[in-house]
C-alpha cells in the first residue's frame, strides 16, 4: 500500500511563504486522494484542504482559502501544499494524509469517495523572526 | 470549539475496557463516515477505525467502532500500557465541504 514520505523541518519568518511536499512510495496516484492536516503545538488536528491528483481536483477550507495552494505532480506520484503569508500562529506540524477511493466508480471527482487511512510522518513548520 | 466533541480526557487500568464517545450533527458523523486515530506522543496520527467500524487488519481486534445517529465511540478491550496515546475521531461535514475532528481524548492506562 502506498507510504506517504513529507518533506523535512523548515523555519520561515512573518511574511514569508513555506512549499512542503508529500510523496507516495510503493504506489501511484490513481483512485487517491491527499488531504493536508495541521496540528499546532498542543492542538488538536485542523483539515486545511486537499486534492485528488488524477484529476487534479482541489478543495481548501474556508478558514485558509486564498493563503494556500495544493499540487500534484502525477509524474513523481508528489503533492505539495504551499502556505503564503505565514504568521506565528501558523507554527505548527503539517501532515499529509490520504486515501483510496472506495465504490464501484473509482477514481470518482467527489472528496467524499475517498478514505483518510494513510499519514506522513509530518513536516514542522516554525513562523519566527 | 472542535466541530466534533469528544470528551478531554479518559482513564481506565490494565485489563479494562474503556470507551470514548465523539458527538457530531447530521451534517457530519450523521451522514458520513467516522474514523478514528491514534496518536502516540510525538508522532503521526494512525489511523484505527474507518467508515464506522471497519478495522485494518494490522489493527488489534481490541479496538473497535460503533455508529448511532451523529454519535460515534470507539471501545478499547483489554486496556495495555501502550494503549496511552491521544484519540481523535474524524468525519466529513457536508456543510463546510471537508473533514472535520473532534478535539482528541487523552487516555491515561493507570
């Protein structure tokens, strides 16, 4: 089953933007779905948006539309969230998570086909002048 | 405020079985799957329980799910010490077209 591989730690200043990324091994794209999930120190776990790459379908939340940017780049089975104009409250750890299509239409345009089953090991993201 | 609500915390002693509730709307956990993770301390959240009930086969069969209405709880037989960790239950919200969780249970094995 597909592994989910992010990239490494990175600390950024006010203002600035972050590019992580999140590659599939041991499998593809097809009929998957990427979500990107955030945890701030000592929180709980926050959905900020996701993808469905074979169509590259995106879907962000409300709260972070218009400050991050979700890709896929089929050819290296790797997607990646940008977040822009970070703030310190932006610290946090990013996960991505994702999942199978399920049913008898797969792959399918509609987030909801998809499961949540498989996480990164999570990137650290440090907002800090 | 979490959209999911989930109780702060649980306790229960070696052997036990403990349950932990996640309380949603129609809009969520009514209409949609629940899943439920594991998160132990400093790591990636795992996942335990997806659409309801259904168990991973890597998943010991001391954990299970169960659904009523837009409530869900996930029981732990056979409480361990490694059982310490933080849960989180997840669904999807029609309403605001995305996941949603509950704001993680932190079980203490005594």
């Amino acid at each position: 089953q597909v592994q989910l591989v992010q990239s490494g730690a990175e600390v950024k200043k006010p203002g600035s933007s972050v590019k992580v990324s999140c590659r599939a091994s041991r499998g593809t794209f097809s009929s998957f779905a990427i979500n990107w999930v955030r945890q701030a120190p000592g929180q709980e776990l926050e959905w900020m948006g996701g993808i469905i790459p074979i169509f590259e379908t995106t879907r962000y939340a409300q709260k972070f539309q218009g400050r991050i940017t979700i890709t896929a780049d089929e050819s290296t089975t790797t997607v990646y969230m940008e977040v822009s104009s970070l703030r310190s409250d932006d610290t946090a750890v990013f996960y991505c998570t994702g999942g199978y299509c399920y049913g008898d239409s797969c792959p399918t345009y509609d987030f909801n086909d998809y499961d949540m089953d498989i996480w990164g090991q999570g990137t650290t993201v440090i907002v800090s002048s | 405020q979490s959209v999911l609500t989930q109780p702060p915390s649980a306790s229960g002693t070696p052997g036990q079985r403990v349950t932990i509730s996640c309380s949603g709307t129609s809009s969520n956990i009514g209409n949609n799957y629940v899943y439920w993770f594991q998160q132990l301390p400093g790591t990636a959240p795992e996942l335990l329980i997806h659409r309801d009930t259904q168990r991973p086969s890597r998943i010991p069969d001391r954990f299970s799910g169960s659904k009523s209405g837009s409530s869900s709880s996930l029981a732990i037989s056979d409480l361990r010490s490694e059982d310490e960790a933080y849960y989180y239950c997840a669904s999807r919200d029609d309403r605001l077209s995305g996941w949603v969780f509950g704001g993680g249970t932190k079980l203490t094995v005594l």
